[in-house]
C-alpha cells in the first residue's frame, strides 16, 4: 500500500547506488512484501515520488536502474575532503527540493557517504524552509531470512531539530524552534485522526507565550504562565509527550523553571525579573524597556495608584520627570533619570551623530542599572 499524502508539494526521492553484487532479498515496507535487488524498487512504489534522483560514482552499478526513470548524477568517491566538497557542490547544483516533500534512501550508501548524507539533509532543511524531509529509509538485511526490513531513520534526524531548539531557549529563551516541533507533532497526530489532542493547546499556549516576550507584554505574561503551568500538570498531555514527543520531556522542566521565574509578589518584582531574563538572553533593550516600567510600577503603588490605569502611569512619569528637573537626589530619581536616557537612546535607536559611542559599554551598562534597580526599589519597599 503506498503512502497517501494530501500535500500538494512535490515527492522527491533521492536515492544511492553502490558497486555491490546486489542479489534479490525480501524487501518488507510498510505491512508489504517486494522481492528486488535494489531498496529503491520498494521505497519508490510506496512513496510514488515524482522526481527521483540516484546518486553514484562512475563505477556504481547504473545498469540495475536503466529500467527506473530517474536523474543521475555521478559524484566522487569521498577519499578526500577535497572530494566532500566536490560531491556538496555537484548535489547543491543538481538537485531542485523547493516546494518539496523528500524521502531519502541510504540502503545502498557506501564508505562514509552516511555521514555526508546527515550534513546534506540539515543543509536542506536551513536552505529550503518549503521543503519536508519526510523519510530517511534504510534497509536491513536479515542474512538468516534473506529478508531486509526498510525502516525510517527520520526519528533520529528528528533530535537534531529537537537539539537546536533546545539551544535556541536556552542561549536567547527563543521558543520559535520548540514552537515550530510541536505544531508538526500535533499535525501528524490530526492527520492520524486524533482531533482532541492537548499538543493542540501547548502549540497554542507555547506561541502566545513567545510573542507575548518579543513584544514584551508583561501583564499577559503572567496569564499565560498560569496558563501553561496548569497545563504541563495535565496528564494526557504527559501521555501524549511521552508518545509523541519524547525529547520535549527534555525541556520542560526547564520551560516550567522559566515560567516560574516571573510570578512575584507584586507588579514591579516580577517586571525586575523579565528585564533580568531580557538580558540574560541578550535582549538589553527590551530589557531596558521593562526597567523603566517596573520603576514606574512601583511608584504607583508607592503613591496609591492604579498600576494599569495609563493617565495614572503618565501622571506617575511626570513626578519622576519633574523630581529629575528639580535635581532631586533621591536614589530612585536618579535610578530614573538614568534609565530614561538610555531607554531613549535605543528606543529612537541612537539617530544622532557622535564619536564616542561604545555599544559594548552601553549593554554593560544596563546590567549595572538592573542591579541598581533591584537593590533601590527593594530597599525602599522595605
């Protein structure tokens, strides 16, 4: 039975051939049986690709596949790194995945072409963000049985991806990857018929959390925290994990770590941590930009105001602005004065000519008024 897809892209199949003495074996795919000499015979009925391509040296046994409608292309042998790159530039030029769905078929690989295969495949998957790498199909040969079952290694390629979001959070706390594995994950699961899947709501829950950090929403953090914290107690969501998506069980203590990190007791405590985790995932002007409101936050409730009612954040601006222009010495008035002048030197993104402008120092800098901050506003709540 071959594989049905309701995608319109176009199926690829890619394929190597070796100079083997390549005998018939039972091919097992998919419930189905195929006596061949070649994995390709197979793997192209049940993935019906439009276009194959099979890759080989001058010595390769091309004549087995004269018969299979197909584009050639010869590479060398791989002794030399020089030859590596010949091979990269040869695949590079001749193979068109745009828009595609591709199957890979390693069975007949030779020497370290495996390994080429792996760099070639992520290479794709960085180049052509319209294509799908769907199967990665290598045959074992059962030498007893003469049987060789094709399974699919795609799985292992899988971690890559996983691993690399797992980088992307926690260099820079970017959930975009992690974001990106969950949606195929809860697509794949729809496809199979399961409608009322729980990834359908982390999916949700995960992408509104990482735009609601980009745009640097701070009161909806604390909703979709809550949110998502309940949700990761959820045990048919564990279950699912635990089926579908194992390497996120990797990542989600430290997700819920994360989480945790911004509920505090007031306003202004958990503003102070969002900047700090701003820059501890090199985001120093957003940083910058929570700073400012969390000194605001707290001279609201310092004056019994209402924090979320704008006029009264704007009058609250205007009695810091005001003590500035007094020259007032209070510690925290002076916090502000500082942190507003470089709040608007990124936030007008420094549009006026001047020599001594260091970058580098300006991000030290926001580090010292984070400290700063934290130990003004909690001496003072004190």
């Amino acid at each position: 039975m071959s594989e049905v897809s309701k995608s319109l892209k176009t199926r690829v199949l890619i394929s190597f051939l070796g100079t083997g003495n390549y005998q018939k074996v039972q091919y097992q795919l998919n419930g189905q049986s195929y006596e061949s000499q070649l994995s390709i015979i197979p793997i192209n009925n049940y993935f019906k690709p439009d276009k194959i391509y099979i890759i080989g040296t001058k010595d390769s046994r091309w004549e087995m596949v004269e018969s299979l409608k197909h584009e050639r292309i010869e590479i060398p042998a791989g002794k030399s790194a020089d030859e590596f790159w010949q091979m990269f530039d040869l695949l590079s030029k001749n193979i068109t995945v745009k828009e595609s769905e591709i199957a890979f078929d390693i069975t007949h690989c030779f020497r370290s072409i495996p390994f080429f295969v792996v760099v070639f495949i992520q290479f794709i998957k960085f180049l052509e963000k319209s294509t799908e790498v769907r199967h990665i199909f290598y045959g074992i040969l059962d030498q007893k049985t003469n049987e060789s079952h094709i399974i699919d290694l795609r799985p292992l390629m899988d971690l890559l991806d996983w691993m690399e979001a797992l980088a992307s959070f926690r260099k820079y706390g970017d959930l975009d990857d992690l974001c990106r594995l969950v949606e195929r994950a809860e697509r794949e699961i729809r496809q199979a018929g399961e409608k009322d899947s729980k990834l359908r709501l982390l999916k949700k829950d995960l992408m509104e959390l990482t735009a609601v950090t980009k745009m640097t929403y701070i009161p909806q953090l604390g909703e979709i925290s809550e949110a998502l914290t309940q949700l990761m107690e959820d045990e048919t969501l564990g279950s699912e994990i635990e089926n579908y998506l194992k390497p996120l069980g990797i990542l989600l203590s430290e997700l819920k770590t994360m989480i945790q990190r911004f509920k505090k007791p007031t306003e202004w405590e958990a503003q102070l941590e969002v900047a700090r985790w701003y820059l501890e995932n090199k985001n120093p002007t957003q940083a910058l930009l929570v700073l400012r409101e969390a000194i605001i936050s707290y001279k609201c409730l310092e004056m019994n105001l209402d924090l979320y009612d704008s006029k009264q954040r704007e009058t609250t601006e205007k009695v810091l602005g005001q003590a500035v222009k007094n020259k007032s010495k209070e510690p925290l008035c002076v916090l502000w004065n500082q942190v507003s002048q470089a709040r608007n030197k990124v936030a007008h993104a420094l549009m006026r000519k001047r020599e001594d402008i260091d970058p580098n120092r300006a991000i030290k800098k926001v580090f010292s008024l984070l400290e700063e901050a934290s130990s003004i506003i909690k001496r003072e709540a004190n």
